[in-house]
C-alpha cells in the first residue's frame, strides 16, 4: 500500500467533469485507489462516490493505491491532481 497526500488546486474541486476524470483515471489500474477527506474514505473507482466527498479547492485529500500496480497509479493519480484535473 503507497499514499500521498495532495492539494486540489482546480477551482471547481471534484465537481462533475473533474470527479469523471479522476475516476476515468482510477480505472486504468488493477489496484484499489481510494482517497481519505475529512475521515471519510472514497472509492476513487466511483463517480458517486468522489462526489459524494464533496471536494473544493484548497481541500487537501490522502490518495491511497493498494496492489499490483500501486505505484504507477500513485503517480499517475497525484500527477492528475496537481495538474489541476485539465481545467
């Protein structure tokens, strides 16, 4: 299991079409991913689920990746973050 801890710097945070990246993203791994905000964990692999965290700008989130391909998802997943999801 590898995390890391990352800001969302995207002014709409994990709204609609950000969370669809995220997810869309997440799914190209065998791993799990999840992400721990505000003691809550999420299931990066679900849109619901990423919207449901309700996510802002400036919120800080703890990506988690656990199996085969962990790390490449770690760095794939934070690198989209601080990318600012495209937007």
């Amino acid at each position: 299991m590898v995390s890391q801890k990352v800001k969302i710097i995207n002014p709409t945070g994990l709204h609609l079409r950000p969370a669809g990246l995220f997810c869309t993203k997440a799914l190209c791994f065998e791993c799990k991913v999840t992400f721990l905000y505000k003691n809550a964990e999420a299931n990066a692999k679900s849109v619901l689920s990423v919207l449901g965290a309700c996510v802002k700008e400036g919120d800080e989130i703890e990506i988690i990746c656990d199996g085969a391909d962990e790390v490449k998802a770690l760095e794939a997943m934070v690198e989209l973050v601080e990318s600012g999801l495209d937007e």
